[in-house]
C-alpha cells in the first residue's frame, strides 16, 4: 500500500473525530467552484496543498495533525476536472498558480 498524508490543524481535530471521517469541507477561500476536495500528499512533512499549510507549523509555531492514508482512496488531481466541469481549466490554473510548489499530480 502506497500511502499518503493528509493534514490539518488541532481546531478541525474533535469534527474529525466526532464523525469519524475526513470530509472535504465547504471552502469558500479564493472563490473557487464546488465541489471542494479532499486533499492528500506523497510529502510525509506537508507541502503547500496542504489546507493547514499557513497554520504556522512550516514556521515552527503551531502543531499540525497527519492522517496517514491509502492511495488507493484517492483519485489524481488531473482526473478531477473530467468529473467536474465547473472546475474549469482557468480555475484549474488559477488554484495551481496560488499554491507555489504545488505538485498536482
């Protein structure tokens, strides 16, 4: 099993908890289309797609939780705008270029 990693801070952790799954979460941040996703990693230290990327932990302020996952959960980032036309190739763009160093595969 291939894993990979997805992160968020300790606020999110008791909904997480409480459900007893990861959901993606209705973002409203930059104005992106729905659906909004659920992301993971192959960096097992985070990387900028992580939503708790800014959270302070990349500076040594604050903890971030890692779910260790299956990659067979997930489906590749450039299959999702296929399923889901509102993702457009500009708001594909657009979300790319925001996240510096974003590897989307």
């Amino acid at each position: 099993m291939k894993e990979v990693y997805h992160f968020t801070c300790p606020a999110r952790l008791p909904w997480i908890l409480k459900s007893g799954e990861l959901r993606a979460g209705e973002n409203n941040v930059g104005g992106f289309p729905d659906p909004d996703f659920l992301w993971a990693t192959s960096a097992s230290v985070g990387d900028k797609t992580a939503s708790a990327y800014h959270s302070g932990y990349h500076d040594g302020f604050a903890p971030l939780v890692r779910f260790t996952l299956s990659e067979a959960d997930f489906e590749p980032w450039s299959e999702m705008p296929a399923k889901y036309p509102a993702w457009t190739p500009s708001e594909v763009r657009r979300l790319e270029n925001g996240i510096k160093g974003m590897d989307p595969s």
